[in-house]
C-alpha cells in the first residue's frame, strides 16, 4: 500500500490587523500621555522638561488629527464612488 500526498489541506491565514487604525490609536494615547506629563512636569516646576513634553504632545496631536482627517477623506471618496456606481 503506497501513501498519497494530501493536496487538500487549507492552511488558515492569520487576519491582517489594518495598519491605520493601530497607527491612530497610537499616536492618540502617545499625545495624551505626553500631555498628562507636560502637565506633571509643569505643576513641579521643571519648565525645561514641560516644554519638551508640550512640543511632543502637540506633536503627536497634530499628527493624529492628520491620520484622523487622512482616513475621513478617504472614506468620503469611497462612499461618493459606491453611490455613483448604485444610480
């Protein structure tokens, strides 16, 4: 008796986690910690460590608002051709 390979096997591929979502969560939280040691920094009079802190935060804000409006956009677009394509 000889042993056929077996062809049929289906390896179950791990899902891709979307790269925006990750990249906007992180910059979100990084920002708000910044913030929240700015403010620390700043009640203990370490001004020099509060401004760099504030600059980071702002930063990291700026960025995230631009991932945030990057995604907003892209989905309108998306939307506007899915509707286009209905009528």
């Amino acid at each position: 008796m000889t042993i056929a390979p077996v062809n049929n096997i289906t390896t179950q591929q791990p899902a891709k986690k979307k790269i925006w979502k990750n990249s906007l969560r992180d910059t979100g939280y990084a920002a708000a910690a910044l913030g929240i040691g700015s403010a620390i920094a700043g009640s203990r009079k370490k001004i020099k460590l509060h401004k760099y802190l504030a600059l980071f935060a702002g930063v990291l804000t700026f960025i995230h608002i631009g991932i945030a409006e990057y995604y907003k956009q892209k989905s309108s677009k998306l939307a506007c051709k899915k509707d286009s394509r209905n009528k």
